[in-house]
C-alpha cells in the first residue's frame, strides 16, 4: 500500500468516516453534493471518496483509466474534509464488502458508515456479498430522483426494512450497531456523470478524466 493510505488509515483512529465509492468518471458536482449533506446530516469528521480501479457491474468502454479519474478527482475537490483516495487499488479489493472488512480490520477504532445513492440502493442487490455490507457497517442512502420511491421497494430496503432509522435521527447512525441504515430526504442534485459524459457541462467536465 502506497505510504500516503497507510497515514490515511493512521489518521482515521477516533474518526467518523463516510465511505463514498465509485468510478468518479468523471467526479462531479453531485458527489460534492452528497458529500456536504453527509458531514453535516451526519456528523461527520471526514468523508472518504473510494475511486474504484473497475466497477465489476460496468464496462470499461467508455471508462477513463483509474490513474485519470483519481488525479481528476483530487483536482475536483475543493472541501477540506473530504479526501479522495484510491485505498481499493492498494488493498487489492474489487468489491464494497471486501473493501469494507479491510478497512474495518485496520482502523479498529474508526467509526464508518456508508454512503450511496437512492439508484444504488435500488439495484445494491446485485452487488456481490451486499448483505455483508448491511451487516457490518452504517449505510445512508441519499434522495436521488427519480428513484425516490421506487428505492424504497428495493429487495435491500425491504430485506432490512426493520433496521431503518429515520431521517431526523441519522446524526446517530454512525453510532448505531449495524445492520442499521437510514433514508436522507432533502434537496437532490441533478448531476449524472453519464450525462456529463455525453455533454452536458454542467456539473462537471468529462475531459477532466482524460477520457
């Protein structure tokens, strides 16, 4: 692991971290978005971006190579509690529960919860071993249109319907022991990196990955 990430998790002790992963392809306003909303809804000290070398369920077509999307990333980044990182290409871990079992094994005194999307909870079954992911940490699901309901059928939502904790006490998720989860209803930034890759300029450059 390259010695920068070894500070990284040194630094993480005592810490209250949202784990954020993706392609970043490209990073984009609504990752900043959902990123704000996680250190202040959640009481966060930092929030971590997990730029993923290759998400197993996408092609590489059209895929900016890991090096560019984690460089622009970085370059994107103008919070200073959220660190953008490419902690999965070091641990040599290609799925979330892996990566997530790693870095708890590490940071035994770290406190992390995951963030994702209203869309990825709608297909987080598909994910290898996403039960894994429920049972060992916190997750916060953002409000993402057009997803807002229909996530809310999900076979996930469902499957740990009994563990949800509603939105005006998600500044304890963090301190809550999983499987426990919760829905963050508010604003929702319209950013899609697929858009942005076909154009829209908006929110973000796709040239900014070199792509």
């Amino acid at each position: 692991m390259l010695t920068s990430h070894l500070a990284l998790l040194n630094h993480a002790a005592g810490r209250r971290i949202g784990l954020l992963g993706g392609s970043f392809n490209p990073a984009h306003d609504g990752h900043l978005f959902v990123s704000r909303a996680a250190l202040e809804r959640l009481d966060l000290d930092e929030v971590w971006w997990l730029v993923s070398p290759q998400n197993p369920l996408k092609t590489t077509a059209g895929m900016a190579p890991f090096a560019a999307r984690l460089k622009a990333a970085r370059s994107f980044v103008d919070l200073p509690n959220v660190v953008v990182t490419g902690l999965e290409q070091d641990l040599g871990t290609r799925y979330t529960a892996d990566t997530v079992t790693q870095l708890q094994r590490r940071c035994h005194d770290t406190r992390f919860v995951w963030l994702m999307g209203a869309d990825n909870l709608a297909s987080v079954h598909r994910w290898r071993h996403w039960e894994t992911i429920f049972e060992r940490v916190p997750v916060a699901v953002f409000d993402r249109s057009p997803y807002s309901f229909s996530c809310l059928a999900s076979r996930a939502a469902v499957r740990f319907r009994r563990h949800r904790l509603r939105t005006w006490r998600a500044r304890g998720l963090v301190d809550t022991t999983p499987p426990v989860w919760t829905f963050i209803l508010g604003p929702r930034h319209p950013a899609s990196a697929t858009a942005i890759r076909a154009g829209d300029t908006r929110f973000g450059h796709a040239g900014e990955t070199d792509n």
